[in-house]
C-alpha cells in the first residue's frame, strides 16, 4: 500500500515506539492520516482542521467507528476492511486484511482530498499508522 501511496510521500509511523511528543508534533502536522481506529486515533485531539482521516474500519466495528470520529469535526472517509472466512473470530484483528480494491479506495480518496484541499502555507507531513 505504502509504493501505491508513494505519489502522496505518506510516511509509515508505529505511534507505540514514538513519545508522546513525538505524535503530538505529528497529528499537529499531518495532512492526512491512514489508520484503524483505535487508541493511536485518539491523538486526533491533536490533529489541525484540515486533516484528512481515512479509517480503515473492521466490518464488526462498522457502524460504531464513524460515530466516533465525528465530534472531532475532521473530513474523512470510512474504508471497510475484509475479514477472513466466518469460521475465524471476525474480533480478531489477526482476521482483518486490505483487499486490492480497498486499497485502491485509500489511493483515490487521498488523491480526491489532496486535489480539493487548499495548499497549506508549509507542506505538511503525510503520516499513515
């Protein structure tokens, strides 16, 4: 997904090995953010207005996760991500993949947000969780 998103320069970020200064600055920085959501969404409260958030989103968690972002008044769009077969455990995150359409979604709504969005005044960092 990373080589897909390479024209957007997205940066690859693990939250878990980084301060939490460190995702301060980025969240204060990002253009867009690609991400489940979980607890490294939370730094959101850092995050600029005109942050794009695409949330990849667990079919089981689909109709909480968009409730959640909301009050942050961010723009962002909600991909729903493929489970592997029923028999797995669909709680899982282990059963939670990307299909090549779905990643093919992240590309063309980062694309789509950056042909609208206004060039900031300094290029702000591209980050993917």
């Amino acid at each position: 997904m990373l080589d897909q998103l390479a024209p957007f320069q997205v940066e690859a970020v693990v939250l878990s090995e980084q301060s939490v200064e460190q995702n301060i600055e980025l969240f204060e920085t990002a253009d867009v953010v690609i991400g489940q959501w979980g607890a490294g969404m939370a730094d959101l409260i850092f995050a600029r207005q005109e942050l794009f958030v695409v949330l990849l989103t667990p079919p089981v968690w689909s109709d909480i996760v968009p409730d959640l972002i909301k009050p942050f008044g961010l723009k962002y769009c909600n991909i729903l991500m493929s489970t592997f077969p029923r028999e797995a455990d669909p709680y899982a995150p282990s059963t939670w993949y990307l299909t090549d359409e779905e990643i093919q979604s992240i590309v063309e709504a980062v694309s789509s947000f950056k042909k609208s969005a206004p060039a900031p005044a300094d290029e702000g960092r591209r980050l993917s969780i």
